[in-house]
C-alpha cells in the first residue's frame, strides 16, 4: 500500500491537487481513497458532490466512481467510535467548573483526536489491504506537523507514564474521590487508551518508510507561503518522513502578459528560483493558475493531466533516500547531506539566518535547520561515500 501526504499553507490548494492526485490513480487501476483530515473539509466540495444529497455519508468511505472513494473524518463520530470512555469523563470534569452541556462536549474535542482516528483508519485498511493507495488530504502545515509527530508522542507515553499512571490513580482514587471537587477517572478510561494503542500500533513505520509513505508539499509562489514551506520541509525530515515532492501550485501562465502582472511574473520567478535551490534534488512540479475554479470531476482531470504527464504513475517510488538529516555525536550535532555526484574538494560552510549553507564547488545547497541548532554554528564539514556531515557547535561567548 500506498500513502501520499498533501500538506501545505491554509489556502495553497493542496485539496484540489490532492483530489486530482485521486482521480489519476483510479484511472491507472489502483483502488484509491482520498481521505480529509482537514476538520474544515472540503474534499466533497472539490468533487462538486451536492451537499444535500452527501450529507453525512463521507464520515465513512464513500465511493464516488470505479476504484475512487473518499473520506472526511467526522470527529464527532469518531468520539462515539473510539473516544467515548476519555471524552466522558473530560465532560463530567468540565461540567463541575459551571461549564454547560454543549460547550463541555464541544471542549472535550482534544487536540490530536481527529489526527489519531486518521491514523487508526490507516492502519486498519491497510490490515485489510482494502486500498492500493490512500492520498492524505492533511490539515495545514502546523496541524500537519502535529499529526506526524503523534505516534511518537503516545509511544512515549504509554512507555513511561501510562502504567504508572494507572497504578497510581487506582491506589489513590477511593480516597482522593472523597475530597476532590471532580472524581478521578475510572480503570476504563485507561483501558480506552490502551486500546486505542494498540489499534496504532505500526503505523509510525508506516510513516517512515519512503517506499510507502511520501510527503508532498503545496506552496504557492509568495514568500510568505515559501518560508513556511521550508520549515515544513525541516520538519518532515526532522521526524523522519521523506519529502519526494515540492508542487507550485497557481503559477501565472507566461501566455498572461497584461502590464497589470509584470511585477507579479518578475516575484515568481525569483521565488521559483529560490524553490529550486532550497529543495534539490526534491522533484519540483508547477501547476498554472487555471481560467477557472477547479471544482468537479473534468476540472480535476486538467489539474491531473498537468500534474502527471503522459501517463506518469502518482504513486511511483521516486525518493527513498532523505536529502538530509540531524543527528547528536560524541557530545555534538551533526548535520547530515545526501550529495550523491559531489567530489571532494574545498567545502564552504556559512550560516544565513536559521539556514546552514554549504558550498562544493560550483554547487551550493541551502538546509533549513530545526528550532535546537538554530543557534548553533558549523565548524567543520568531512565529504565521505557521497555524505557530506557537518559538525555544528555552539559560539563561545
């Protein structure tokens, strides 16, 4: 199986292309579903599927023609489905702060339960091998961010917290149930957790393995838009995810030459050069602004046709190598650069803002760096078997 991540900035377009991605892969033979995890969907609204008629029905895979379903968590379902011991008791515990019926059930929404679900449903489809591909329609990039970082994060709780946890709280509860404004939660509280663990269980390999998850970033050609980009590129790569496309969505066509939009080309151009010196050797593909919005099936096919040209396959391998990577050793951190053709030579290595930039040669590469060496400052480089690692320290005050 395979899954294809779409992300970017709030508003880049990345549902369209994502959708578009969908429609290309039912019609090459895979069985597709395109799956929102976006809570302000849209997916359904990509396709042109009449409200009235849909209403509902996407909370669970719909299809919507040979080989192509779609999905939009309903997170309120999925509370019912999955959540219903933990948001119970978070509703009983807002409830004796004054807090009334709907805003409690509203609030007991927690951050990370719709990223969670979507991740459960991944797994159990791919146990019952009901789809060749799965096309991830992802949140925007923050809550991208988050998504991705979910398995982790709960693996190390159920590791050092959670047995401690339940053990202590059930040592405790008969007495602190006395005194305490709220009761403590019951032993099925826990047991909801631990079984939705276990319903997770693999999927961060999943997720990190490039030749069945890969994530593809929508930017759109604005500096704004970029950086976050960047950071986003950081980030995937930062928690091991392989990035094996940059799409430039809603480019102005070179044929669009009214005086009105010449200082527009001129600013896309320079950002496109820009994409294309940050992200080598990342794949980058360019989608114009289209005459029209690009709402149902045909307008998806044209987003499709340009996306993927004579007959090129979405859900090929195209990347399993990470351009880059960080890591700690011997007590300092250590950047790592896939540059497969490099020779060794004079390496250059300067820092501009919180980007490392090295230099072979003719070839220059820009490597956004995380929040924990931003400060840091390389000192040495070592090119070895076509992986360039950078030593990064501290300033001495």
């Amino acid at each position: 199986m395979r899954i294809l991540l779409y992300t970017g900035k709030g508003g880049v377009g990345k549902t369209s292309l994502a959708a578009a991605t969908g429609v290309r892969l039912a019609q090459a033979g895979y069985r597709t579903l395109v799956m929102s995890i976006d809570p302000a969907h849209s997916l359904a609204d990509s396709f042109d599927l009449e409200t009235e008629l849909f209403h509902g029905r996407t909370a669970d895979p719909l299809e919507i023609g040979p080989r192509l379903a779609i999905q939009e968590l309903n997170i309120q379902r999925e509370i019912k489905r999955h959540w219903q011991e933990i948001s119970s008791y978070v509703i009983s515990v807002l409830r004796t702060t004054g807090i009334s019926g709907v805003q409690a059930e509203e609030l007991a929404i927690l951050p990370g339960m719709e990223e969670l679900s979507a991740m459960m449903y991944i797994n159990e489809y791919r146990r019952e091998q009901r789809y060749d591909v799965i096309v991830l329609d992802a949140a925007p990039t923050a809550e991208s961010m988050r998504f991705v970082s979910m398995p982790t994060t709960l693996d190390w709780y159920m590791k050092h917290i959670f047995a401690f946890q339940r053990s202590l709280l059930k040592a405790v509860r008969p007495i602190a149930n006395r005194v305490a404004p709220f009761e403590l939660p019951a032993d099925s509280y826990f047991l909801n957790i631990r079984d939705l663990f276990e319903k997770l269980e693999g999927v961060d390999e999943l997720m990190e393995d490039p030749t069945i998850t890969s994530v593809r970033l929508v930017t759109n050609p604005e500096k704004m838009v970029l950086r976050e980009t960047q950071r986003a590129f950081v980030y995937f790569s930062l928690h091991g995810l392989t990035v094996d496309t940059v799409i430039v969505n809603r480019l102005l066509p070179q044929e669009v030459r009214d005086d009105w939009f010449a200082e527009w080309h001129v600013s896309q151009e320079r950002i496109l050069r820009e994409i294309e010196e940050y992200f080598a050797p990342t794949a980058i593909k360019r989608v114009p602004l289209f005459t029209h919005e690009v709402l149902g099936r045909d307008r998806l096919q044209n987003v499709a046709d340009v996306l993927y040209p004579e007959g090129e396959d979405p859900a090929a391998v195209t990347r399993t190598e990470r351009p880059y990577s960080f890591g700690k050793q011997d007590g300092h951190y250590e950047v790592r650069v896939l540059l497969p053709f490099a020779t060794k030579g004079e390496i250059g290595l300067f820092k501009k803002g919180d980007e490392l930039v090295v230099e072979i040669g003719t070839f220059r590469r820009h490597i956004g760096l995380p929040t924990s060496m931003a400060a840091l400052v390389p000192t040495r480089g070592r090119l070895e078997n076509g992986v360039l690692t950078v030593e990064m320290k501290e300033v001495a005050p």
